[in-house]
C-alpha cells in the first residue's frame, strides 16, 4: 500500500531575460522560496530562435550553489576561472559544484536550435567553501530504463529499481529523472517522505493522480507535498515526457543575491567584497 504525495502547487514557466540576452523560461526561483528547498531555481532555455540563446552567459562568479545543465539538443560550450573548459551536447548533463567560488560561462552554440534546462541546488552550510568540482557526465553513460512496458526512463540520479544514475555524492540525495510514458498510462515511482518533490512538463499532457483529467502541459511545474512516499501520474491522450526531481531539505536560512547564495547577509557581503578584490577563488591548496 503506498501513499502518493498531493499536488500542492502548480506553476507556468514564465519568459525572462539572462545573461547577455538570453531569453528563457524560468520555473522557480526566489519567490518561490523556501517551498523548493533545497531547489532554488529552474529554467528552461530551449529555443528554436538562435537569436533568444547565442548571447550566452559570459564570465559570471558563483559560490555557495550546485549549478545542473541537462542539454538534450544543441550544444553548450563551457570554460571557468580554474582551467576547465569543454562542451555539453545533446544527451549531456554536468553538474557543477560551485562550492568556495568559480567564475565562469556558458555559451550556447549553433544555429540549429537549443534544448536544455538549468537547475540551481543549494549546497548547505557546512559545504558551502567546498572545494568547486564537475561531474561531466554523458550521453552515453546515462542507464535507460522503464518501470513497466509503459515508460522510458533516463536515470541521472538516484535509483530506479536495481540501476543507478551516474552523478553521485551529492549532498541533497537528489532524484532527476527524465521520463516518458506512454499515452493514457500510469506512472508510480517512490520518492522518500519528507522530500522535495517537482515536476517539469516537457511535452504532452499529465494528470496528478490516476483519475483526473491531463491538464498539465508543456511548461508546467508540478510541486507535491512532502508527506507521501510516491509520486502517481498519468499521460493524457499522447505521450508524456516530463523530468522528475527530487531532493532532501536543508532546511537552512537563506541570503541571496544574484550568482552566490549564502546563510548570512554579512557572508553575502564577504562573497562580493572577495570578488571585487580578487580573493574570491580561493587556493585549492
């Protein structure tokens, strides 16, 4: 016998401009707080117009966070302050741990379209001056799988059944699956209680619960409570594809501003009082 978790807020990823004139389409982000904890921002960046995405995001800082790029067509070129540099493509995922502080960019290429996603992860107290690391992982190393004949799964992190995803040691335990069910089919999948629990609409038509009718369409966020233990769903009259995510709360107080997100308003100021006097990269030594 299982409990689902409730849908207890549904959201429209709405048009925002970032970076150097980027246009997207943000999910959540500071309004929205603390209801996405340890989740502090989602966006899709997905265009079919060059013109919305190659101005990029050129050289920018971030510490305190866990930036995650899923790129399922085009092509990202990456380069940072400590010498790494490369390129997500479509399949691709990377998830960057910003941690003491980076500076870097990202810059989409290509004239033929762009299909991608960012998810910003607060990393708590004790590992917000962690050393900055990547995990690169792609497209061919990310394990498909399904839960019946019904739904395709890519695992990215976490479990689904006896497969793992291949980005680990993360500290929010996180969940991030991109999932596709079939039309009029039920997906249930287990997510600890307690956690934080969303749904990004990709495209086709899904229905919290088993019985009501497919309403959520492309763009959609689906947030759920955190008591249950799973997540039930179902595709509408065309298949479904939706990302999954999950993770557990810090439960931690928040201080914000642009690229850096720490616990205190006076370590916020010390973040940008590094940055403007050159100590925010901090020696790894």
């Amino acid at each position: 016998m299982y409990h689902p978790k409730q849908l207890i807020e549904t959201l429209i990823a709405h048009p925002v401009l970032e970076g150097a004139g980027v246009r997207l389409h943000r999910g959540f982000a500071t309004p929205q707080l603390p209801r996405f904890d340890p989740f502090l921002l989602f966006d899709d960046f997905s265009s079919s117009s060059p013109e919305d995405y190659l101005g990029g995001f050129p050289m920018h800082p971030h510490r305190g966070i866990e930036t995650v790029t899923y790129v399922l067509d085009g092509e990202v070129r990456h380069r940072d302050s400590l010498g790494n540099s490369g390129s997500i493509r479509g399949g691709d995922i990377q998830w960057m741990s910003a941690g003491s502080g980076i500076i870097h960019e990202e810059m989409p290429e290509g004239m033929g379209g762009l299909l991608g996603f960012q998810l910003w992860v607060n990393l708590p107290k004790k590992n917000k001056m962690m050393q900055p690391r990547y995990q690169d992982v792609r497209k061919n190393i990310i394990p498909v799988t399904s839960t019946s004949a019904h739904a395709e799964i890519r695992v990215i992190a976490g479990r689904v059944g006896e497969v793992s995803g291949p980005v680990a040691d993360i500290v929010a335990d996180p969940i991030y699956l991109d999932v596709t069910v079939s039309r009029e089919r039920e997906f249930i999948f287990p997510v600890p209680e307690g956690y934080t629990t969303f749904i990004y609409m990709m495209s086709g038509t899904l229905a919290h619960g088993l019985q009501e009718p497919a309403v959520h369409k492309k763009g959609a966020i689906l947030l759920f409570s955190h008591k249950g233990d799973h997540v039930a769903v179902r595709a509408g009259s065309s298949s479904a594809r939706f990302l999954l995510i999950a993770g557990k709360p810090l439960h931690e107080p928040i201080a914000w501003h642009g690229p850096i997100v720490m616990n205190t308003k006076e370590e916020l100021h010390q973040a940008f009082n590094e940055l403007e006097s050159g100590a925010f990269i901090k020696d790894e030594n």
